[in-house]
C-alpha cells in the first residue's frame, strides 16, 4: 500500500509502508537498551520449519492522512522496559515524519521479551 505524502503541478509523490517499516526499524534499533539482532528482530511464525515464515515486528496502518505504527521489542536486561518503550515511541514518530513528511499519529510499542545477558 502507497501512502500519499504529497501532490501538485509536478504529479505525485508515494511513499510505500515498506519503506515506513524500514525507517521504523532502523530507528528502534538506534534506541538504547533495544536488544538487536536477526533472530530477536523478527518473530517466527509457528509451524514446520517448510511453513514457517519470518514476520517483521513493525507493522504499519495507514488511516487517512496518517500512520499508525505496531512495534514489538525485546529489550535488553538491566534497562527500565517502560524508559525504553517510551523512547522508542519518540524516535520512530520523529524519524518517520522527518524521512517521509507523513504524520504518525501513534506508535504503539509491545515489549514481547528481555534478552539477558
């Protein structure tokens, strides 16, 4: 799905979810205490290793003029899950705005795990 970031004389401009989960994803792995790798970074669904599929933990909903953003983290033990759930709220809003120009009316952040140490 496109979303529209802007329109005039010169034609359009679209801005894929693809590339506002990208940024999303980029953006919480720049929050401290964000515990990131390749298997922690992606939820496996359930089933046979030949069904079994790799889901990205951002997902994007595009209401009107706006996104809605659903991140799921894993934070890393000896940090406050609730500080870094909030930052993560802050960053990704900031980042996809600043890269895209298309509001983010929420980020909703689901912490699924703490990776110890």
């Amino acid at each position: 799905m496109d979303m529209n970031a802007e329109s005039g004389a010169a034609g359009s401009l679209k801005v894929s979810t693809n590339v506002i989960v990208s940024i999303a994803d980029k953006a919480v792995s720049e929050v401290e205490g964000v515990a990131v790798n390749p298997v922690s970074r992606f939820n496996v669904l359930a089933g046979s290793p030949l069904t079994s599929k790799l889901v990205s933990p951002v997902k994007v909903k595009l209401n009107g003029d706006s996104a809605v953003i659903d991140i799921d983290v894993v934070t890393e033990q000896g940090y406050r899950a609730f500080e870094v759930g909030k930052t993560v709220q802050e960053h990704v809003k900031s980042s996809v705005q600043n890269m895209t120009g298309i509001a983010v009316s929420k980020v909703n952040v689901k912490i699924v795990g703490v990776k110890t140490k």
